[in-house]
C-alpha cells in the first residue's frame, strides 16, 4: 500500500502565501487582481507585484515552514 504524501497546491487568494517564482522570494498574497498579484514579505516590508504565471501558492507544509523561518529570522533582529 502506497500513500501519496504530494500536497495539492491551493488557490492563489487574498491572505495565501506564495512563492515568486522569478527570484524565490515567498510573501503573503496581498491582492489580485486580472495580470497581478501583490506580495509582502513576511516579515513585513515592501510589497511586490508579479504577473499571475510567475506566482506559485504554497503547500501547507511550504508555508508552516516559510512562517517559521521568518518568525526566526525576527527574533535574531535587536530589539530597540
């Protein structure tokens, strides 16, 4: 017996997590709209916009562990 551990990609909405797939970055889908997508960061900053095709949704498992680095990432900042 064979178990397919492959997740199916969600849809690309409003509060999903994507990958851009022409520089690897991952941020949180902001909007879309007809030949956009609007990504942020993670862990904040400035959003970017990609053209739908060069957009990828991520897995549960991809996003849990983009969260999680970016989580880590902020902890290892100074605190002001």
């Amino acid at each position: 017996m064979s178990v397919d551990r492959r997740e199916e990609l969600p849809a690309i909405t409003v509060g999903s997590v994507a990958r851009d797939l022409r520089d690897g970055r991952v941020g949180d889908v902001m909007d879309v709209r007809p030949g956009r997508v609007w990504l942020r960061p993670l862990g904040g900053g400035r959003e970017w916009d990609a053209k739908p095709d060069d957009v990828r949704p991520l897995t549960a498992h991809e996003q849990l562990r983009a969260r999680l680095a970016a989580a880590n990432a902020r902890s290892r900042r100074a605190l002001p």
